[in-house]
C-alpha cells in the first residue's frame, strides 16, 4: 500500500529545490565581490606613490548640494597633498601621517603665506565628515574589505563591463560607524583602483558621488611636492 506524502512535506521539497540555486548563486556572487576586494588590496600593496584627478559630488534630499574638483596627491607613510582647482582654485592642503594638524596655503603660489589647522578641524573635512587621513585610496579598500566581513551583505550585485568591475557593497558609515549604507563602485580592471564611487542610503537616496580619473602611479614623486 502506497502511503500519501504529506502536504507539508512537499511544499518543504518544493522550498528546497527552488532556493539551493538561489544560494548558490549567493555565495558565488559574495565570492567573487571578495576576489575583487583581494585584488584591490594585492594592487595596492604594490603602490609606493600616486596621483588623480577628483570631482566629487555631495547631494541633499536626491539633489545636488556642493561639488569640488581637486588633484589628489599620495605618497607612502601616507603624505598627502589637495590641490584644489573647484570652489577654491588656489588652496592646497598638506598633510603628513602621523601628524595632528594639516598645512594650509589659501595661496599656493605663496608659501609663506600658510596655517596650521588641526586634522580635527571641520573646516578642513569633506561635506561628509571624513578627516584628511580618510581621504586616500588604501583607506578606503582597508574600508571596504573590514565592511564586507563585518556587516551583512544583502542585494549584492557583481558586474564585468570592459575594462571595469562594478560591484554594490553594504557598510557601515565611515564617520560614527553605526548607519548602514550602500555602496556602487566602479574598479578599473588595469590598476584595480576605484574610478567611481557613488555612496546611497539603505532606501537608495543618492548622498555622494566621486569620480577619478587619469591616475599616474609609481613616478617617485619628489618629497618636495609635500613639504608646504
């Protein structure tokens, strides 16, 4: 005598064998936005020095707020330099790791013409909050490989388009630590360094977005550049 299979039983199979591929599919995709976090870090271990060009973007309420364009300067021990071209055309910021306070020269064609101000200082942050310390590529790939092992990833998304990579990632705010947010990167597939970054709130509002371009890396940039 044959005896019936329970309703439930079939539903649970049912269950089963729709969301194996679904998971599968998961972890593949978290694997492979971690290689590509991998990557980032292996390339950038090999950067002794860089430089870039920034636009970046900050929104209110989906619309935009304030833009700054500026070339970003960065040497290892962490010795940065801001040369702004937009909304300040003629201020450069120094800064050299370690260091409590960060030089600047509203006149770069002046240099004895400069001040002092502390790396706290809010006149000296980005809109978001972020110090100058903050500010450098390697702290941003030390921040998005300690976000996707620390904070739940859900809706991830991982796309090749050319010579790019772009992945979705969730983290933590980079100022108080305690807000999640989302994040749309686009990494160039020949440094393996971000070329686009658009940060969103859990409910996808636009807060911010960085655009970099025309990287030059390893050209023994002189210390000079750095001294204010």
């Amino acid at each position: 005598m044959i005896k019936p299979v329970p309703v439930y039983s079939l539903l649970a199979c049912l269950v089963f064998i729709m969301t194996c591929p679904l998971s599968a599919s998961q972890a593949s995709e978290e694997n492979r936005i971690l290689n590509v976090a991998k990557k980032m870090e292996a390339a950038f271990q090999e950067v002794e020095d860089y430089t870039c060009e920034v636009e970046q973007v900050f929104y209110r309420g989906g619309v935009e707020d304030q833009r700054y364009r500026f070339k970003y300067y960065f040497k290892r021990k962490k010795r940065i330099r801001v040369d702004f071209y937009y909304p300040y055309p003629t201020l450069s910021l120094f800064y050299n790791g370690g260091d409590k306070e960060v030089t600047a020269l509203p006149l770069r064609s002046i240099g004895f013409f400069k001040f002092h101000l502390s790396i706290d200082n809010p006149k000296i942050r980005t809109v978001a909050g972020q110090k100058i310390n903050q500010t450098d590529m390697g702290y941003f790939i030390e921040f998005l490989s300690e976000n996707l092992n620390k904070v739940p990833q859900g809706g991830e998304d991982f796309e090749e388009d050319g010579g790019q990579v772009k992945i979705w990632f969730q983290a933590l705010d980079y100022i108080m630590g305690k807000t999640v947010e989302r994040y749309r990167i686009s990494i160039s597939k020949e440094t393996w360094l971000p070329v686009r970054i658009e940060r969103y709130t859990l409910e996808e509002e636009l807060l911010e977005l960085t655009l970099i371009k025309n990287y030059t890396i390893n050209t023994h940039l002189e210390d000079k550049l750095f001294n204010p």
